[in-house]
C-alpha cells in the first residue's frame, strides 16, 4: 500500500481537512508527518489533533519546537505566532485535552527509518535535514551554491530521504541535481535510479512556498515518489489569520502567492 506524507501544516486546518479528504479518496490508509504542525496558522489546536487522529506518526518541526520549548532564532512575526498559538494550547479549558495535545507534542520524534515505499528500501525522515533534522534548510540553489553543503547531506543518506521545511517540494539527487515537480516529466511522477541516492522535499500543506499556493503532499509507493496539489479555501484561512491581532496579516496574504 502507498504511504501519504505531509509536513509544513503551520496551523492551516482549512488545507490540512482537504489535504486529508484527498489521500482518503485515493484510498490512501497510511499517512505520516515530517513536523512543523504548528505555527503562523490560525487553528494549532485542531491541526495537532486532526494529525494525532490520522497519522501512523509525527516528526517534530523547529515550530513545535518553539512552542512547546522556546522559539530560538525565529524572526518576530514567527516568534510573536508561536507565543500565540502557546496560548492557545493553555487556554484549553478541557483539562484532558490539553495534556494530550502537550503530549503528543512532547512526544515528536527527530528522525524515523522505516520502509514507506514499501519495497524493501529503508527511508529515512525528518523535518529539515538528514545533517540537522531540525532546523537546517536545504535550497534548490545549494546545488550550485553551496555543493560541500550537499555533499555532507548526502554522506548521512544510505538511498532515499523525506524533508520538508522549505516548502519548496522537489527531489535533490547526489549527481548533484534538483527537480521540482513541474520538470519531472508529464506527470509529477520521479522514479527513484537504482545507483542515486535521492532527497525528496515533500512541499508544504498549509503555506507553500514555491509560488503555487495549493497545498502539496506526495505519495511514496515502491520506486517511486507523486507529488499532488490540492487546492483549498484559502481565503478562509487568511481571514482568520487577520481577525487575530497576535499574527501578522502577511501571514495571509502570502498563502494567496503561495510564497
């Protein structure tokens, strides 16, 4: 059976409710989560329970991370988003529920391996990088830029890798190479090469950031990797971003551009 993996829902339960109803349509029965679940959204609270009810299991993301410990080094709309959605977490009033979202959140693993595409091939997965699975980004233009960068990625890669935290989703190879989903061929479909190694950005549910504002997801099955868009209501979303002073209005805005 395929594996559905999503990251980067940063609150957006509008995107992550059709996100869902998508994978369900396809008959899709397993569903895991690169991590950042939280943070710049308006709905943390339905996001962390939608993912606990319908994900074999979750990652952490540098924005769990900030809400339930301390948002380091985030710039100060994000910063001010992850003190809100905190809030929101402690304005709880079912005692219960609270525990068990701080519970869950708690309980986020950095990495997993586990054979998602289900050919006998270990994937390794985690939010931002195989190098630092937390916090370090990895940019299409590290290919050229910064190819020591993608080399040490790689030494920590034995065949296939999951990441998100960019938005950005697209496969880096160690030739070294990145290919969005647009340049793969008629269909968003890669077929993973017996002697490459391969890094696959999974995009972003709830804010993407490669100027295509529909959510993004893929779906892994033996040999290979589909990236999907669904669209969404995102004015829904934006609006209730801008009816809470504590986040930015940019935050809205931007879904519509999808960057």
């Amino acid at each position: 059976m395929p594996t559905a993996v999503i990251s980067d829902i940063h609150g957006n339960a509008v995107a992550l409710r059709r996100v869902l109803e998508d994978i369900e349509s396809r008959g899709i029965q397993k569903i895991v989560c690169l991590g950042d679940i939280v943070g710049y959204g308006p709905e943390p609270r339905e996001c962390v329970d939608l993912v606990q009810e319908k994900c074999a299991w979750a990652l952490m993301g540098n924005h769990d991370f900030g809400v339930l410990y301390e948002p380091t080094n985030f710039n100060a709309t994000a910063e001010a988003a992850a003190v809100w959605t905190r809030e929101q977490f402690n304005a709880e009033p079912d005692q219960a529920a609270r525990e068990r979202r701080y519970a869950f959140l708690s309980s986020l693993k950095v990495r997993a391996v586990e054979d998602l595409c289900e050919d006998g091939t270990p994937v390794l997965a985690v939010h931002a990088s195989p190098r630092r699975p937390i916090n370090e980004y990895i940019f299409p233009d590290d290919v050229s830029e910064s190819p020591d960068k993608i080399d040490a990625i790689f030494d920590r890669v034995d065949k296939i890798a999951l990441v998100g935290h960019t938005h950005v989703p697209g496969v880096f190879s160690n030739e070294p190479d990145f290919y969005p989903p647009n340049e793969i061929g008629d269909e968003p479909i890669f077929k993973f090469i017996a002697d490459e190694k391969a890094v696959v950005n999974v995009g972003s549910v709830g804010q993407p950031r490669d100027y295509d504002p529909r959510a993004s997801y893929v779906i892994l099955s033996p040999g290979q990797v589909e990236f999907v868009r669904v669209e969404y209501d995102i004015k829904e979303t934006a609006d209730m971003i801008k009816a809470i002073p504590q986040l930015h209005d940019w935050l809205g805005d931007r879904l519509f551009e999808g960057r």
